[in-house]
C-alpha cells in the first residue's frame, strides 16, 4: 500500500511538472490569434486557418496561414495570406504573400 503511495504521488509530481506537460510548449494559436486581430478593425468579423506548418529545427516553425475579413454582413469577404516565423515559440517575423502563391517551406538547397 505504501508503494502504490509512493508511487501515485511521484507521477503526480512529474506530470505536473512544466517541463513534461503541456505547459511549457508555446501555444501558437493563441499568438496568431492575437496577430490576426491587431490585423482588422475592432469589432470586424474574421477568421484564420492554418494551411501548411514547416519545421526547420526543432526551435524554428513556420505558419503559413489564410485569414479572410468580413467587415460587414452586407460586404464580400477579404482574404489575405501570411506566412509567419515562429523561434522557440515566439512570433519573430510575417510576410503578407499573395492567395495563389506556392509556398515551399523546405530545407534550402545549395546549387
């Protein structure tokens, strides 16, 4: 009894632990989320989706999204595309691109 005691406190202890939970990873769409609405007017109707995710390393990530504005029921929607750089779980850099541009993410290669 004492063991099975033991035993549940010490997994308690290491699961709540930052470093092992969910905690300690960045939490990227809440900082596109937040990107995204510095974009648009307050009280505007929008929305994101992510497209495509690239890893360069393991402290390197790149976001290709498309967000789409609709500033009024009666207008059409406007759509813009971004491509963000996430380091170590922070928004370093964004590039607007165009909608029908083909992003390749990958590695570079030397020529």
């Amino acid at each position: 009894m004492r063991y099975l005691l033991l035993c549940a406190v010490f997994c308690l202890s290491i699961l709540s632990t930052p470093s092992f939970g969910l905690a300690s990873k960045p939490d990227v769409p809440s900082t596109i989320e937040t990107f995204v609405s510095q974009l648009y007017p307050k009280n505007s109707h929008y929305f994101w989706i992510i497209n495509n995710t690239t890893t360069e390393s393991t402290q390197e990530l790149v976001v290709d999204i498309l967000t789409t504005l609709r500033k009024t029921p009666d207008t059409q929607p406007e759509e813009s595309r971004f491509l963000l750089l996430f380091i170590k779980g922070k928004l370093f850099a964004a590039q607007k691109i165009p909608l029908e541009a083909e992003v390749d993410c990958g590695n570079d290669e030397e020529i």
